[in-house]
C-alpha cells in the first residue's frame, strides 16, 4: 500500500492514481499475498545524533522493559520536552525536523482541511452511534509494545524496522498508527471510540507522502444483544460494511462501491473499502473484525468488535483537490483562507451508490446518500521547479529512507520529490551505482539558482559523510 508515486499539479485523476497506494491507513501492517509491504509516508534525518542502516528489525522483546510514557492528562495537546524525544540513546532516530511538528495538531484547527474532514466524519458516525467517543490528544510517544505488540505485528515485520519507524529508545517510538491506543482504550473501559492524531513514517519523498500524517481510528465493541441469533463475526462485518458505506456515500455521494479482501494483523476477516471516483478506484479506508484476543486483552470477553482506519490527508487531497500533501503544512493565508469550519455542506441526492459486496444478500440496500458540497483548492502559483542530480556508489549504510532523510534535513519542505532515474551495476567490480534526481520546488516563491546550488552542495556532502556513499 506504500510506494514512491509521482504527481506534478496533474489531474484529480492522476492523484487518486497515486492516493492508491500511499498513506493507506493501517498501511503500516498491510500485507497481501503473504508479503510484508514498506510502510507508508516519508522521511526526514537526525544529523548528528547517529544514522540508523536498517540492518535489522527491533524485535518484540525489546520492550520488556517498558517505560512509562505520560499521560495525555499529564502532558495535553503541548509539544513535549526536547530532551524527552531529541536524546543520545542509540536507538534514537527522531529528527530535529520531526520533533518540531509534535504539537502541531493539524487535525485540532476547525478551519483547515484536516479539521474539517475530522469534523465532518465525527458528525456522521456519532449521529449513527452516539455511544462513540472521541479522543483527539492521546500522546504520540507510545511503547513498542503498544505499537507493534499489542495490534499483534509479527515480531519481523517490516514496520519494525527503524529505517521505516522513529524510534525515541529501544522500547518507545512516534506511533506509527492511532491503532497503538485500541489496546489502551479498552483497557480503560472503552466500548466505542474515534480516535484521530498525528502519526509518523519514514519513508520516500514526493507530492503525497510527508513523514507526518493523520489517521482516524474507529473500534465498537458488540455483545449478544446486538447479534440475537446471528453468528457473531458475521453480523460484526455486516454492521462495520452498512456503517462504512454509510461514511463512504456521506463524503464522496452517490458512488459505487466495491470490498477488497485484505490482511492486517489485528484484524480478520479484513476488508479494504474502495470507491469509484472520477474514473478510478479509490482505496478510502481499512478495516475488519478485531482480533478475538486484543477484545478479551481489552477486557471484553465474550464480545465481538471491528475496527477501521483512515488517513485524513488522502481523503482531503482527493475531496478538496490538493495536488501537494506539503500545502497542509503551510501558513500561508492564500491557502487557508479558502477554507472555513461547516463548509463541507451536504445536500440528499435521489440517486441510490450501487454496491459490489459479497455480503449483498445480509446487507440491506444503502439509504439515499449525501453528496458533499466541498470547496475546491484554487492554485495560487505556480512556481517552476529546479531539478538536481546525484549519483553515487551504495555503501552498506544506503537505504532510499536514510538518502530522503539527508534531503529533507538540508532542504525542508523546498524538496518536492527524490526520484531513482538511474541504476547500474559495474560488471567487474559488482559495486551499484545510483542516480537520483531532486525536485526543488517552493510554494511560496521562484527559487534563485544559488540557494538551490547551497542546498544542492550541502546534500552532497551530507550524503557522502553520513551514508558513506561514493559520489560519482
């Protein structure tokens, strides 16, 4: 579900093209075929405090000595302590960068994009379930075990790996997913709860993968008196499908829909939901029937739950036509001033979404749907992008993460993509040869020739000091 897919201010068809197969939710721990998958969006680097090689995934063992990690009472919505996430353990692989956007709370502002597809998912679901609750400042720093353990991640899965996770220690991380909190909430008595926060990945750079994103998290728990005589998992899919497309029609209207069998560890059965959108199918969301054992871990024997994910970047990429996952990041008022808190307005449209669903015969037709009257992203620049190659030969320490980590800690967000265009081994030597080409691009402004050739210089350098490389 994660990949490097290019999109230069192209067609809406184009982003849903590449919204396919990046910032999946639970995309972290989706696999298909019986393969592991990367994990999904982007990368930035720590330049001083040691570079991660990824030799090798952190197992589950390492959080036998688990810490403890504050509260969202004790430490609320606030950025915490940088000498509690910039540390000099070795295991640490958090960037300046990245602690600079914990706090941020994008998905915490009414009037921006985020916040308003937050707002609008809230409105729906809790108007069908008003048991939900929602919980909007659970603290990003979470134990391994909380992270990997307890959603079951296999102990060699790729997401492990600290070329894909920021590791703060050996035992905490920037959660990966909001689902490291299910556990949590269930724990607490929780039967029925949204959850939607920051999360972080390292991985490639391009116009829809950014090292932070944000995820909403939906669990209910059911009982007998829900069921009756139904079988259990069954009649958990059929009411997580019926509430799903429900979502799915209230955000994007009258659409077809189609399930996909999918796999995550916390989940089975497992679906992935996608609609057809302007010619495309679009991936919206994951989700499945919770594992029989975090329900009982959690406190709620005897009972059934589902469970889904989305990322909220994709959704508001796609509904408000946003060509740039970078432009949520922005301050500039020609960006947020085209948006306004309620202005995801609905209207009832005639028309019934028709439905690809193997479960056809237990699910009752969907009601009418709602067609969202969402204001639309008006490009206000264009600047033209400055293209820079480099090549090198791979060192053992050379992964694609670590090489976009260098670039993003020297250019920010004035890097638009890092794109593989050349590889070559040499015949005699056996030695690989890279060439990548960097977008520069800034949204704000034309950038001069000698800024990109400073920034261009020092990634050089960068690259061949920290990941050992050869440059060519």
């Amino acid at each position: 579900m994660a990949g490097c897919c290019t999109f230069r201010y192209g067609t809406v068809a184009a982003l849903t093209r590449s919204l396919r197969v990046v910032s999946a939710p639970w995309a972290s721990c989706a696999i298909r075929s019986g393969q592991f998958l990367p994990s999904a969006p982007t990368p930035r680097h720590l330049p001083s405090r040691g570079f991660v090689t990824g030799a090798g995934p952190i197992c589950a063992s390492a959080a036998a000595a688990e810490p403890s990690v504050s509260t969202p009472a004790e430490r609320g919505c606030a950025r915490p302590p940088r000498s509690e996430i910039l540390t000099d353990h070795p295991s640490n692989n958090v960037p300046e960068s990245i602690y600079e956007k914990l706090g941020v709370n994008l998905h915490q502002r009414p009037s921006h994009p985020l916040g308003i597809i937050k707002t609008s998912i809230y409105e729906y679901l809790q108007k069908a379930d008003p048991a939900l609750k929602t919980f909007d400042d659970l603290y990003p720093v979470v134990t391994v075990k909380a992270n990997f353990d307890d959603v079951l991640v296999p102990a060699d899965h790729v997401s492990r790996n600290p070329n894909d996770t920021y590791y703060v220690s050996d035992a905490t991380v920037l959660r990966c997913h909001t689902s490291a909190h299910q556990l949590e909430l269930l724990k607490r008595g929780e039967p029925a709860f949204l959850i939607t926060g920051d999360v972080y990945r390292r991985d490639s750079i391009d116009s829809t993968h950014y090292p932070v994103f944000h995820q909403m998290e939906g669990l209910r728990v059911l009982g007998p008196e829900d069921w009756g005589s139904m079988e259990p998992t069954q009649y958990a899919e059929t009411q997580l499908k019926q509430t799903l497309e429900g979502l799915a029609q209230h955000l994007f209207g009258s659409v077809e829909m189609r399930w996909v069998d999918a796999y995550f560890p916390f989940t089975e059965p497992s679906f992935e939901l996608e609609i057809l959108f302007k010619g495309e199918w679009l991936e919206v969301l994951g989700c499945g029937v919770t594992q029989q054992s975090i329900v009982d871990d959690g406190g709620f024997a005897g009972r059934k739950a589902w469970a889904f994910g989305l990322g909220l970047e994709r959704l508001a990429m796609v509904l408000f036509d946003i060509p740039d996952i970078r432009l949520f990041w922005t301050e500039d008022s020609r960006f947020l001033s085209q948006f306004k808190a309620g202005s995801m307005k609905t209207k009832w449209v005639v028309q019934r979404g028709k439905r690809t669903n193997r479960l056809d015969s237990l699910s009752p037709s969907p009601p009418p749907s709602l067609a969202p009257r969402t204001p639309r992203f008006k490009p206000y620049s264009k600047y033209p992008p400055c293209f820079k190659d480099v090549a090198f030969w791979l060192s053992d320490s050379f992964t694609e993460n670590n090489l976009c980590e260098v670039v993003r800690a020297v250019a920010g967000d004035l890097v638009e993509e890092v794109k593989l265009i050349d590889s070559f081994t040499h015949p005699k030597t056996g030695k690989t040869s890279h060439c990548y080409r960097i977008a520069y691009r800034s949204m704000q402004r034309s950038l001069t020739d000698e800024e990109i050739n400073e920034l261009q210089w020092t990634v050089r350098r960068d690259i061949e000091n920290q990941l050992k490389v050869e440059l060519r």
